[in-house]
C-alpha cells in the first residue's frame, strides 16, 4: 500500500527524533490520517479545549499564542511543515 504524503511528512520527522524500524514505518504509514485546511487566524485549538486528535503541519506556518492580561495575543512559538505541535497527545 502507499503511503499517502502528509504520512511521510510524519515519518520523516520522527525519523529525526529517533530512528525507526522499518516495521514501524509500516504502521505509521497504515495510521488513519485526515487532512483538513484552515484559513489564516482561524484557532485550530482554544486555551481550555480537549483534544481527541493530533496534527501535522503539512503546509504553512502556525502560530501558538495565549491571551495575557489586558487580552492581547502574545505569540509563544511557531510550528512550520513537518512539526508535530501537540506530540504529547499523539496516540500511538
């Protein structure tokens, strides 16, 4: 089966993070992927909400920011093609 290519794009990452088996190449090239696109300024995720899905950057750039006290948005990093923003909720 191919791979489809946001699954290589999370490959290659992990494969600078760590080396993988070809065995688990193969299972991360089975994982369930849905590719979904969103416009400039539009949240993917607010302060306070609960994941159930992890992303990819596939294209574009991110931006993590947070509201500070008097309620203007203080950018806290960027996320570019290949980042894994929310690794720790990736479930494997």
């Amino acid at each position: 089966m191919a791979q489809a290519p946001s699954s290589n794009i999370l490959i290659r990452k992990l494969q600078t993070i760590s080396e993988l088996a070809p065995s688990d190449i193969a299972l991360l090239g089975n994982i369930s992927i849905q590719e979904k696109e969103y416009h400039a300024n539009e949240d993917i995720l607010r302060e306070g909400d609960k994941p159930t899905l992890s992303f990819v950057v596939l294209d574009g750039l991110i931006a993590s920011t947070k509201l500070t006290g008097d309620g203007k948005r203080q950018i806290s990093s960027f996320f570019v093609p290949g980042d894994i923003p929310d690794l720790h909720g990736l479930h494997l």
